[in-house]
C-alpha cells in the first residue's frame, strides 16, 4: 500500500515518539535548574518529525532528502544535549540510555529513506499529494 501522509513513515513515527519521550523527560523537575538546556533539547527533538514532515511535502526527492538531512542533525544534536544533562547531573543514566537507545533507532530508517531518495527521482506527477487526513491507526 503507498504512503500516503508523513504521518505513515517509521522514521516520523519513531522521530515523533521521540519527541513525545523527551518531553515527558523534561518535564521532571531536575530540568528546572537548567531551563536552557531543557528548551534546546526539546527544540531539537521537535524538529526530527518537523523536518521529516516538511520533507515529505515537497515534491522532489532531492528536497525530502535535504529535509531528511536536518533532522538526522536533530538526532545528533539531541543525543548530545543528553550527554551534557548527564554530565551536567540533570539525568541519570538509565532514561539517558533509553532515550539514546530511541534516537539510534530513529536514525536507521531516516539514513536508509535518505539515501534512497538520494539516488532516485520522483515520478511523473499524476496528482497532488492527498491533504486527507492521515489514515486511523490500527
């Protein structure tokens, strides 16, 4: 079956549990001592499923592919403000290690859907993307 939403794609599904994970990390309060940090990881955790929602939107692959690239740099920037809550004492260990586990399993599909549109081109136009809402999960 095609895909027919962003919202059908397992690196925006995994990006957007993700982001939903990293706020109910932060919302602890720990994060309260250091609020910039909390602000710039949820930022960055935000952005995978933005950016991999933009990218499905545009038409050519060369584009999603570039949107594709921004977030896998959300991934990294993420990993790395947890490395400095750890080392900051902000989080411990095990939710670091979860959370880390999460984004490593995000990246996977989002290089994989990345480099294949890297060396294809989008078909012939039929029609505009469905702006029907996305299917009801199951």
């Amino acid at each position: 079956m095609p895909i027919t939403h962003h919202s059908q794609l397992v690196c925006y599904q995994l990006g957007a549990r993700l982001r939903q994970a990293v706020y109910e990390e932060t919302a602890r309060p720990g994060w309260q001592k250091d609020w910039k940090l909390r602000d710039d990881l949820r930022r960055a955790a935000r952005s995978v499923p933005t950016n991999i929602s933009e990218g499905y939107w545009r038409y050519h692959h060369r584009d999603f592919a570039h949107f594709l690239d921004i977030a896998l740099g959300s991934l990294g920037e993420t990993e790395d403000h947890l490395e400095t809550a750890f080392v900051d004492r902000i989080i411990d260990e095990a939710p670091k290690a979860t959370l880390v586990a999460l984004i490593r399993e995000t990246r996977a599909p989002t290089l994989n859907l990345r480099d294949y549109l890297s060396r294809t081109t989008a078909p012939p136009r039929k029609h505009k993307p469905s702006r029907r809402p996305p299917p009801k999960a199951r």
